[in-house]
C-alpha cells in the first residue's frame, strides 16, 4: 500500500518537516498514524500499542486501522484489556523479584 511519499519501511531514515536530527518513535509513531488517515483515507485510527519485549523495550508498534468507528471501539477495548493485563502482570512480577 502506498501511503504517499517514501515507503514505510523507510521510517528509519525519516525526518520529519526538514528537521536535521532524528526524530523520536513517538515522532514517527505520529505521523505514520497521521499518514493513515491522510493518504489512506481511513477514518478511525486509533493510538498504536506498543509490543514490548521481556526487557520493556519496545520492539514494534501495532496499528489499526478502520472506516468504521464500531472497529475503533472495538479495537481500543482490546487494546486497553492487555494494557491492563501487562500492568497486571508487571505488578506480580515485582513481588517476587
């Protein structure tokens, strides 16, 4: 799919408005989103969740995207349900460590 302009995969080497340092994930993370709506034409995008490994780093960011708010909905409940559950089990494991 093209989103308009360079290819996704690109978001590496992505500046963004000209800027001459690299931008942050949350920087890109944006205007990935942003491009999604804009150049997609999709309608609902909802905030990515980032996929963290067993360190916390993340390691990729899950997107969403709908023409259909019923699927945002959806989606950001699923989203907050394993938000929650990782809190969860961050808490356990902080008790027995």
């Amino acid at each position: 799919m093209n989103l308009g302009g360079r290819p996704h995969y690109l978001h590496i080497k992505l500046y963004l408005n000209g800027d001459t340092e690299k931008n942050s994930n949350e920087d890109l993370v944006e205007a990935f989103r942003k491009r999604l709506e804009d150049k997609a034409g999709f309608k609902c995008v909802p905030k990515p969740l980032p996929m963290r490994n067993s360190k916390s780093a993340t390691v990729y960011y899950l997107f969403f995207a709908s023409q259909k708010p019923a699927g945002q909905n959806i989606v950001e409940s699923i989203f907050q349900h394993f938000v929650l559950y990782a809190e969860y089990l961050l808490k356990m494991l902080s008790t027995i460590f």
